[in-house]
C-alpha cells in the first residue's frame, strides 16, 4: 500500500470522496462513547437488588424455583438490551453519516437487494427467537415436572372474591373472604386468608374454582397458574425462605376482583403444625370439596372436579 500511494494525485484526506466516507466529526463518536461510558457506570453503580434482578417482585432461593426464573428474565433483558444498544446505535449512525447535506441534490443513490444485510438480519433474529425459545421451554419443562410424592398435599379454590384452602395432607380447611378496603381505600393486610407452608417441604398445590376463572398467583414465588372451572391444575413447588408473601387473583373475574387477596407464611415445621392444629380445634376438619362449586352441571362432569 505504501508504494501505491504516491502514484494518486487525490490528497485523500482533503477531497470530497474522503468527507463523504467519513462525514461525521470525530467528536460525535467521542461524545457518544462517553455518554455510554457515564450512563453504564452510573447504571450499574446505583442498581438495586431489585433493578439487577429486572425490577422482579422477588429474591433468589424463595423458593426452589425463583432462582431460575429470575436467571431466565434477567438473561432474556441483557441480551434484549445488546441488541437494542446495537440497533439504535446503527439507526443513530446511519442517520447522522448519511445526513443530506447542503450540497446534495435529487435522490441519493437508491439501494436493494443487498443479499449479506438481508439474511443477516433474517439469521440473527431467528437465531434470537430460537434461542429464547429454547431456554423458556427447558426452564418451563423443569418448573412444571410433576412430584409423585410431595411432602404436603394442599388444594385451593378460588371463588369470587376469595379462597378457600384445603390442607389434604392434614385433614383440615380454611375458608377465607375477601378483603376488606378500609374508609382510605386501603385494604386491611389482617383480614386475608392466610396459606401457610412448611419451609424445605414439597408442596403439591391442586388448583380449582369454585365459580369463573381465576389465577392463583404468589407474586413473591414469580409464578401463577389458572384456576379453570371443571378443571384441576397442579403446581409442584418447595418454599425454601421463612416470610409473610403476597398473592392475589391475577384474572379479571368480576366486581371485586382487585379483592380477592391472600397471604402465603412460610414458617416452620412447628409452626405449620400447631396452625394445623389451631384449624383442628377450631372444628376446621375435611375438605371443602366440589360440593360448594356454583356450577354443578359443567359440559363433562356431574360436580366433581377431580375427574
Ligand atoms: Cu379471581
């Protein structure tokens, strides 16, 4: 290259071909690449906990479950992110590079069919969409494997607007109401029903409705499922921390849906117990089975929902 180069006449650093190449002033990318610097330092100095887990309502090792979930979501932005960092980059540089100028007249130069950026951009989003695909489905098919032997059996029913808690293992119920909003529309935490579940046991949750469709979900376990009239769906789960979470119906069901609230206390073994106990002496036994469902007549079944 050094020996070509006295043979141009073109000071190449001064024509026009040089500014067109490379129109855009230094400045800009030095503007841009400390801009990116400044917003990723002050970005990762002042996370949070919960902005480094993707602003999810939970903590690792809540249960057995919620450490994946959160690698799942968090890993799925990161990468969502790098490519969102690279599109608006190019957008940003090519506006700017391939800006009309004073000088330009009629149409630029019109271009198509560019075979490479076509299945460039084909390939990559595939591979993407594959990708993310991949992963939920391996995580999904993890969450959802079916335990043949949890520790504790427990069903619940959801009914407009509240649950009722079946403890199968224990031969006891509760039958919650729904909340109580106070005079300053604020809800009275003491009145919800309360699930309790034993820390470090598996936990086999059957999930059924009494009425219309609801979801059962525990907002701090990241997970909620269905509650289908006439059908009977399972959750296998181990709460693995100590601690007061919150669930609520996550299906719009009728006038007092934002009510139909819960509290989930992981406690002890003990303390599971003497509640088992306390719902024992309060004349809390058996199973507030399919015989108060609204819908005794769903299309194939004759009232019971363990069919
Ligand atoms: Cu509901």
């Amino acid at each position: 290259m050094g020996e070509l180069l006295p043979q141009c006449d073109v000071d190449y650093k001064h024509s026009n071909r040089y500014i067109e190449r490379f129109p855009v002033p230094k400045i800009f990318f030095r503007l841009i690449a400390a801009t990116a610097a400044v917003a990723a330092a002050l970005t990762l100095s002042g996370c949070t906990a919960q902005e480094l887990r993707g602003f999810l309502p939970s903590e690792e090792g809540v249960t057995n479950q919620t450490s994946r979930i959160i690698g799942l979501w968090s890993t799925s932005w990161i990468v969502l992110l790098i490519v969102g960092a690279i599109t608006w980059g190019l957008i940003i540089w090519a506006a700017l590079a391939y800006r009309r100028r004073k000088t330009d007249t009629g149409l630029p130069s019109q271009l198509r069919y560019n075979t490479p950026i076509e299945t460039f951009f084909t390939v990559v989003p595939l591979i993407l969409v594959l990708g993310f695909f991949a992963f939920t489905a391996r995580d999904q098919a993890i969450i959802e494997q079916v335990n043949p032997n949890p520790d504790v059996k427990i069903e619940v029913f959801g009914k407009r607007w509240a649950w009722d808690f079946n403890y199968l293992s224990e031969d006891v119920h509760f039958s919650g109401v729904q909340a109580r909003e106070k005079e300053d529309k604020t809800v009275d935490i003491n009145s919800l029903p309360i699930l309790y579940l034993p820390v470090g046991k598996s936990v086999e949750i059957s999930i059924e409705s009494r009425d219309v469709n609801h979801s059962f979900w525990i907002l701090d376990f990241l997970y909620k499922k269905d509650m289908i009239p006439g059908k009977t769906n399972h959750w296998y789960v181990t709460p693995e921390k100590e601690g007061t979470y919150r669930g609520k119906c996550a299906e719009l069901c009728g006038e007092y849906h934002s009510l139909m609230l819960f509290t989930v206390k992981v406690v002890s073994q003990a303390e599971y117990d003497a509640q088992m106990q306390k719902l024992r002496d309060q004349d809390m036994t058996g199973r507030l089975g399919p015989e108060y469902n609204a819908n005794q007549n769903l299309p194939g079944t004759d009232g019971n929902t363990d069919s």
